[in-house]
C-alpha cells in the first residue's frame, strides 16, 4: 500500500508518494525525479547515494523513504547557493581534478559539504576520514582530498575577511 | 577570469599544456549529467537477467508459465524464444580479438552467473520476483575451474569450437636471435613462476542499458559503453537490422577502465525486451552482476627464465604466459598477444622465445582491463630483473637502466622505439628520491615495523596496433561567428578526453579554448569510431581532429587571404586572430563574415586516421612498510616518473596517474575477486569482500611528468598515459616489500597472511 511522506528537498516542501519498502534513494530518483544522487551499489557499500538529512551525511539507500518523513534533506543538486553559480566545493572539484568520470562526485561533495558545515576548519587526516566511506576509483582521492582542504581554507579567509 | 591558467595561456599564446577547465565537468559536479540509467522515458519497464546457479550444466528444462503469470511480468526470454546467432563478445573489426563464441541465451551455461533468461515487468519488484518463478533444470556437467584442469587431456570441452582443447585459440609465439646460444652465453640463470590474481575493474557506474523501439521498427539504445560502434555493429549484425536502423547513444559514463567494451548478453536481451512489450525497457545491473557479469583481469601463470652476464646484461630470455580467460573468449586473444609479446622489450634482450596461450574455464569471463596483458607480463619481468640485481650485487636501479629500451629498438609493435623515455624516467627518479642514499641508508630494525623501496618499470602502446589497425575519424566545421565544432565518435569514459580534443582543434585552428564544441556519443550523428581504449583517445582521436581541424585553417586563411590581399600561406592565426607578417590583423570572426552579403561559405573539414603505435615510458619509485607483527603493507609514498610525450591538459594527465596507481595499489596487496574451486561460485561479489583502496588507504604521490620523446604519430607530439600507470606499480612494491623484509613475492595480490607465513618460514 503506497504511503504519502511530505519532507524538505533542498528547500523546498514536496510530497512524495512510496511503496512503503522503497529506499529514499529510490523515492529521490524516481519519485522526486532527481538523477543527480547515483547508484552505485545499493547496499551501503559505495557512498555515491550521499545525502545530508537533518545535518547528517547518510547513503540514502539505507534509509526507507517513509523514515524521512518530515526530514530536512539536501542532495546535490541543493548545493549551489544559486543556479548560476557553482558552489565553492564544486568550482574546486572542477579545477582540482577532483572529479573524473563524475558517477561518485555528488556523493563526495554532498559528504564534504556536510564536513566542512560541522567542522570548518578540518584537519586532513579529518578530510579522509570524512570520505572514507565514498569510494571512488578514477582520481586516487588526492586530488579530492585537497579540493576539500582548498575550499575550506578559501571559506575560513572569505568570513575572516567579512568579519 | 579568476583561473590563473588563463594568463599562463596568454603568455604561451597555445591552448594545450594547459589546464583548461573540463566541459563536462559543470553538469557532473551539480547532479545535472545524465548517465544511462538517469534518463527518464515514459511508460518504462524494467528488466532484469535470472542468471545461473551452476557453473557448467546443460539446460534440461525452463519453465517461465509461473513468472509470466505474475501479474505485472509483461514479457520473458530464454533460449528458446530469442535469435540464436553466434557473436563476438568483443568484436572489433579486422581486430585478432574477434572470438565467436557466445549466444544471446545458450542452452548451455558455461559460469557461474551465466544469464539464462530475461524478465521485463512494470516495476523492479515484480521483476526480481519473476526471476525466483522461472523454474530451470539442469544436468550438471564437470566444472573446470583452473587452467590446469580445463587444459587436461580429458578435460570436457567448454565450447565445441576451433582449436579445441578448451583454447581460446591457437598459443602464439614470439621469438628472437637464437635462445639456446643466449643461455650458453650467460654467467647466471634466474628462473621463476609469477601468477596474477582476479582483480575487476570495479567502475562505479554498474552497466546499464534502455532500449525503445520507434513505429517504424528503429531501435534507440542508451547505454554506458566505451565502443558505441561496436554495440551498434553487433546488436544490428544479432537482431538482423542493417545498421541505420540502430541508434547508440552514450553521454556521460561512470568509467569503464576497459571492461565497458564487451557486449554483456543485457543489450539484446534489454531491445528483444522492448520489442516484445512495445515499451522502452532498461536492464540496470546491479553491483553484484558487475562482478558475476563483469570482466575481470586475466588471472595468468608466467614462467619465466632470463640469462645474465655479470655485468648485468641480459643474454637470453624464455616464457610461457598462461591466461585464464573464464567461460568466454572475450579479449583472450589481444591480451594473449599483448601481454606475450610485452616480453620482447622494455628490456633489450636479443635471444628470446615467448609462448602465450588462453584457456577456457567455467570462471568469471575475464576480459579488457587497463594495462590488458601487460600488467601480467612486466610484473613478472620487473620482479625478476630486481632478483638478478641481488643475485648479482648490482643496483636495481643500474641494471635496469643497463638493460633499459633505447630508442631505435624494435618495440614488440614492430616499430622502432622513439626516444630515451625509459632511461628519462630512470635517471629522473633516480634523482629525485636520492636513490644511491637510500641504498646506503641505515635500517632501523628496531620495533616491529620494516621499510623498504622498490622500483617497477614499464612501457605502454597507445593504439592496439598491430593487433587492431585501428582508425580515428573526425569532422570540424566552423560557425559563422568564428567558433567550431568538433564531431568526434570517440567516448569519453571520464579522463576529460572531449576537453583535451577541443583543445587540440582550437590549438590548431587558431581559436580559443572556449570557442569550440564537441558533439559526440550518437552515432547517428558522429564519425565513425572504433572506441575508447588501448590509451589511444589522445594519441589517436587527438591526431585526427587536429588533421580535420587543419583542413578547416586552410578553408579559413584561403578566405583571410583575399580579404588582407594577401597569400594564405604568409598568414598566422591565434585565440582567434589572423595576422599577416607585416602587422595587419582581421579577426576569425571577421574572416567568416558575409561579405558584400554573402555569407562565407560552409568551412568544414574531415579526416581519417591509421594509426600505428607510440609507447609510453614509466619508472615508479615506491616506499612501504611491512608490519611484520600483521603481515600488513602500507604504502607510504610513491614517485612516479612518466614519459609521455607532449602534456595536453596536466591536471587530466596526472589524474590518470594518480588514479592507475590507486588501482595497481589495490591489485598488489588487496584486490581479487574469488571463486569458489568446487563449485565455481562467486564469493566476494560486493565492495565489503572486495577489497579496493579508500581514502585513508592512498599514500601520497609525487607525480614527475616528461616530455622529453614526443611522438610524431600524436597530435603535438602527444601520447597515452591511460594505462601506464597500473602497470609499473605492481612489481615496485612487490621488489620494496623484498626490500624491506628479504622475501621475494612472485604472485599478486600479496597479502597479510602470506606476509606473516613466509616471514614465520625465514626466521623457522
């Protein structure tokens, strides 16, 4: 019996109507028609489902659609703070190198913006341990790791300056 | 502009060797590329694949009645319901490679995995549960699970075909100068057994197809493949369609490192689906069937015996390669060929005799992955050059640069090497860790941890030549406001490869970067193409759009010419601007406008390409640390050193690099997709049993980049860097593990428990 959940998407409200056993990950892609957030594995494996729901990093697979009832998610495509502009995270990816085929790239940025919201000033070691569980298999990680550590030094001297 | 590489662009007046921000970039980091399984069509079904449970049986009996009375099933295939038709899995054209030995659906299943029939229903659901409703019987024949008992006289056969004897084909052979006298030549003889695990390629993308057909009886296939052709070529010579009436597009692919070249059974099974029900239908593996399904590396036994002076030098060479190819042939034979005769060179040697052979198993199908038979070969050879050096107190890194290929030398393409690029890499790594240092350096043997340096060396061809003669075509065509477009048939698997084309043409043509498009990934559309792979897409795909997009120049400064009064030959064009040699310039959008209201005419140029082959050169220095408490290694740091001709986009080059040495990581210590040997089945299906590296596994690496031996044969003098760098990692950590414990390893993956075995037997 399908159920309707009501929940926060990047901002806006939506209502979602699900098979009761369906995955948020499914409920996002193919009820929400969002393609951005990808399968990788299905099962937990792979991080490249990564959402953000109430503030923490989550592989969507895992979670039942109807969990998220009421939740505040964000997924890829609420990262840019406007359309016409790519997110600090995402112009680094770019130019880093810290993205190649592209299939795990939304689930590393949705994993480093839900680090650097928590903890702005990370250490590496906290910047892998933060993507240890996205696997990617075309960059190596390096240039990844050091997108992340770029944007959130260019974050820190952007309020610094503000402030 | 806010990227710094702009200025430098400015400066140098050229648009490669620069970092260019990738095109297709944008829409992957915000979630707007589209792969395969993304698109959305209308009135979908889903399919999916019911696959074996047995490693090798004939199918008695299936019975679907169940499964197609489950409401919501919309369609079911066996073999008895879909065209019988004997293909390739990887069928390149005039390409060695060509093996026919697979149905769509077989009455007999050959792994255990093998598709047996196909569902289509409205939901996944309904579609998995139709799967476990299709009843099959079957009479189990005698799993042969390794090459020894699959190449037993006795053996039954896994395919009724020529040569038989469960080979894939015929073994090849290679030789040279006169082996017998090579060894009598020899002061010392070093001969050992090297063997390669399974590990997979492990893209992230799970394969995915969708196919719909339109009234008129064309099919349209969405799928991620790195040989949109190919597909389009064997699903039409399968289905009986000539080939305008088979439409393959592929956009964004979530890598393939090779293995996305084969036809995988899903792609007709996913059009006869369609064509059944009237509905588009799309066939999304999972990532279990990526690795029951997938194509593996080559699990390979090298025997290898090589003879020495004491100064080193190599009198004599002798091998015998043998590939496990699973239960079908797909690229058996290239990399049979490739990996064989990867023996004759990187090492000068002038009396050899190589002997390959590929066998049939009921194993996983192993097929093309990055570094395709070379990996194999070299990790063998490279080990055994580090055991000569101990055996004979030389330095590792002198007897490889004593022996190193030198230009002039008859690479195994049977061309002569272009370049010192081996020795560049050698001498330049030697530099740049201190090496005699690290030779000299005190150990510390205190505690439980061991570290140790190692070095591993390699060659790579761009282009398949002369396995595959292979052929690049490209169409360029100018826009009336001086802007053109690139239409190229290549794939682009995630390298970046369409940026680095378009900045081939616009470096040609004279425009700038941002001035030029590529349309790709349509073949109803593109040039012909043979596909992405061999590390060619640069070397090959580059060339010839830099050849259509001189064509273009040409039409452009005829133009110039009679507007500037002026002959085209005394012109020069650059970001856009044509100037003559006495200062008078006339913009490229200029050029192309009407004149006297007729409009320029069409300027568009094409070019087809035959390749043959350049190698690339590499020389990793690697550090580890052995735990000789656990056994474990770690990676602690990694300079490698490439020759790669010139650097089109250095970013994209040294990601390659990074990214090959983090799976030649994985395959050394970790990785090895297993079966189990009694029954065949798969036993670590999924990325908690399969082992690859995550972030906090990757050491850091010091990349060094050469240009010092372009090549003619690519564009600027470019070459590949795709597959070198797996290559050379593998026997660098195997020779440091040796290094820092004293225990030569001549096997991959090498792990914990071996590790802590053969240290418990040297201390024993």
């Amino acid at each position: 019996m399908k159920q309707v959940i009501s929940l926060t998407v990047n901002t806006d409200d939506i209502d979602l109507v699900v098979e009761p056993h369906r995955s948020l990950l499914d409920a996002l892609r193919n009820e929400g028609g969002m393609t951005g957030t990808k399968k990788g594995c299905n099962v937990g494996e792979c991080g490249s489902c990564t959402v953000i729901m109430n503030g923490i990093p989550v592989n969507s697979c895992l979670v039942l659609a109807v969990e998220a009832q009421g939740a505040d998610i964000v997924t890829i495509e609420g990262i840019q703070d406007s359309p016409d502009e790519p997110h600090l995270l995402q112009e680094n990816f770019m130019i880093r190198g810290a993205a190649q085929c592209g299939f795990c790239t939304p689930g590393f940025i949705v994993a480093a913006k839900a680090l650097l919201d928590e903890n702005p000033t990370p250490t590496r070691d906290e910047i892998r341990f933060a993507i240890a569980g996205n696997i990617c298999r075309c960059t190596g990680y390096t240039k990844i790791i050091e997108a992340i550590e770029l944007t959130a030094e260019q974050l820190n001297a952007k309020q610094t300056q503000e402030a | 502009m806010k990227h710094s590489n702009v200025e430098h662009e400015k400066l140098r007046n050229t648009v490669i060797g620069t970092s260019v921000k990738r095109t297709d970039l944008l829409d992957k980091v915000t979630g707007a590329a589209q792969f395969t399984a993304d698109i959305p069509l209308p009135n979908l079904l889903y399919g999916r694949i019911k696959r074996s449970n047995v490693a090798h049986a004939l199918i008695k009996r299936i019975d679907t009645s169940r499964a197609l009375a489950l409401p919501g099933v919309k369609a079911v295939l066996t073999h008895e319901n879909v065209p019988r038709v004997l293909h390739a899995g990887s069928p390149h054209p005039r390409s060695a490679s060509c093996t026919k030995d697979q149905y769509i659906l077989d009455n007999k299943v050959r792994y255990w995995g093998d598709g047996v029939a196909a569902v289509a229903a409205t939901t996944e659901e309904i579609a998995e549960e139709a799967l476990e409703l299709i009843d099959v019987e079957y009479e189990e024949l005698p799993g042969l699970f390794t090459v020894e008992e699959a190449m037993h006289p006795d053996a039954p056969l896994i395919h009724d075909r020529e040569p038989g004897g469960n080979l894939v084909l015929p073994p090849v052979t290679f030789a040279r100068g006169d082996i017998d006298k090579g060894f009598a030549e020899a002061d010392i003889i070093i001969e050992g057994e090297y063997e390669g695990g399974r590990p997979t390629p492990a893209y992230m993308e799970p394969n995915a197809i969708s196919c719909q057909w339109d009234a008129n009886g064309n099919l349209t296939v969405w799928i991620s493949t790195q040989t949109s052709f190919m597909v389009r070529g064997i699903m039409a010579e399968v289905l009986g369609l000539p080939l305008h009436k088979v439409r393959v597009l592929v956009d964004h692919m979530g890598g393939g490192f090779g293995a996305k070249q084969d036809l995988y059974q899903g792609e007709f099974l996913c059009a006869l689906l369609a064509k059944e029900t009237r509905r588009p239908v799309r066939v999304e593996y999972t990532r279990e069937e990526t690795f029951l399904a997938g194509r593996s590396r080559h699990p390979v036994k090298t025997w290898l015996k090589q003879g020495f002076k004491k100064d080193g030098t190599i009198t004599a060479r002798q091998a015998t390669m043998v590939f496990n190819s699973g239960a079908y042939g797909s690229h058996g034979p290239g990399v049979t060929n490739v990996g064989t005769s990867g023996l004759l060179s990187l090492y000068r040697c002038d009396n050899i005799h190589l002997e390959g052979k590929c066998v049939y198993t009921n194993s996983p199908i192993a097929g093309a992955y990055r570094g395709f038979g070379v990996v194999q070969a070299y990790y063998a050879l490279d080990i055994q050059m580090d055991e000569a050096a101990v055996k004979l107190g030389l330095d590792p890194a002198e007897i490889r640069l004593k022996n190193a290929v030198r230009e002039g030398d008859i690479a195994p393409s049977e061309h002569p090497v272009i370049g010192h690029g081996l020795e560049d890499c050698l001498t330049t790594g030697v530099k740049l860790v201190d090496w005699q240092a690290l030779r000299k350096r005190p150990r510390d043997t205190t505690g439980p941890i061991r570290k140790g340096w190692g070095i591993g060396c390699e060659m790579h061809g761009s282009s398949a030549y002369p396995g595959i003669k292979e052929q690049g075509n490209a169409i360029v065509k100018m826009n009336e406001d001086g802007s053109a477009v690139l239409l190229t048939g290549t794939a682009g698997l995630g390298t970046g490869a369409h940026t680095a084309l378009a900045q081939i043409v616009a470096e040609e043509l004279g425009i700038k970067f941002e001035d030029v498009s590529v349309v790709h990934g349509d073949t109803d559309i593109v040039p012909w193409d043979i596909g992405a792979f061999a590390s060619h897409t640069t070397f090959m795909g580059g060339r010839v759009s830099q050849m259509a997009a001189a064509e273009v120049k040409r039409q452009l400064l005829e133009r110039a010419a009679k507007i500037l009064e002026t002959e085209p030959e005394t012109l020069e064009v650059s970001l856009g601007v044509i100037s003559t040699p006495d200062g008078r310039t006339l913009t490229v959008r200029e050029a192309v406008a009407p004149t006297l209201g007729v409009p320029a005419p069409q300027f568009v140029g094409s070019a087809t390409y035959h390749p043959t082959k350049s190698y690339s050169f590499a020389a990793h220095f690697v550090e580890v640390s052995v735990d000789t408490e656990t056994g474990f290694v770690t990676v602690d740091q990694v300079v490698p050193v490439h020759e790669i001709g010139k650097v089109i986009h250095p970013v994209a080059a040294a990601g390659q690099i990074e990214g090959g040495i983090q799976q030649g990581i994985g395959h050394t210590l970790y990785e090895d997709y297993q079966i189990d040997l009694k029954t065949g089945r798969s036993l670590n299906a999924n990325f908690v049993d399969y082992k690859m590296p995550l972030s906090m596994d990757m050491p850091p690496i010091h990349t060094k980049i050469l240009e010092t031996a372009p090549d003619p044969g690519g564009p600027f003098g470019a070459k590949g860097v795709g597959e070198d760098p797996i290559v050379a990692i593998g026997p660098a950590i195997a020779n440091a593990i040796y290094d820092a414990i004293g225990v030569r390893f001549r096997h991959y993956p090498i792990k914990p428990e071996e590790v802590l075995a053969a240290l418990e037997s040297q201390t024993a």
